[in-house]
C-alpha cells in the first residue's frame, strides 16, 4: 500500500502545478556543497521538507493547525538546519 500511495504520489508531483516543488528545491540546495550529504540527497531532503512546510500551512490556513506560526517557525528551523546543513557549521 505504501508502494502504491509513493508510486500514485510521485506521479501527481510531476504535474506541471507541482513544478515549483523542483524550483524551491534547486534554490534552497544550489551546488549542494554546503549540506552534509550529496547533492542528490539534499535536493530529496529539500523537497521533502518542502512538502512538510506546505502541508503544515495549508493546515495552518484552514484553521485545523492547533499551533502558532511562530511554533511551527520554530520547530521546523532547527529540523531544516539538521537536515541540510553540514555537521559542526
């Protein structure tokens, strides 16, 4: 079941209204030199953290996030820092 929901997910993010995904992606990773894994896994890490931040403020805007923004600020800044960032900088 999981293997289908990424299968029928994957699709649905390459549709060209998913296309920003990509875009956000290569802005936030650029050369991929300053994160602690290749370029490859930044970019999959960006997208998904990307995909997180949307998520939580779609929630967040229907009024069904029982959090502040300031809250889910943040949280999720020491969370994108560990992912992406080299260890010790």
């Amino acid at each position: 079941e999981v293997s289908s929901l990424v299968r029928d997910f994957a699709a649905l993010f390459r549709s060209p209204q998913f296309a920003h995904l990509e875009n956000f992606a290569e802005v936030l990773v650029g050369d991929g030199t300053k994160f602690n894994c290749d370029r490859h896994t930044a970019l999959l890490r960006a997208r998904l953290l990307i995909v997180q931040l949307e998520r939580a403020m779609l929630d967040t805007v229907s009024g069904e996030w029982p959090y502040y923004k300031d809250e889910l600020i943040a949280e999720l800044a020491p969370i994108w820092v560990s992912a992406l960032e080299r260890p010790g900088t």
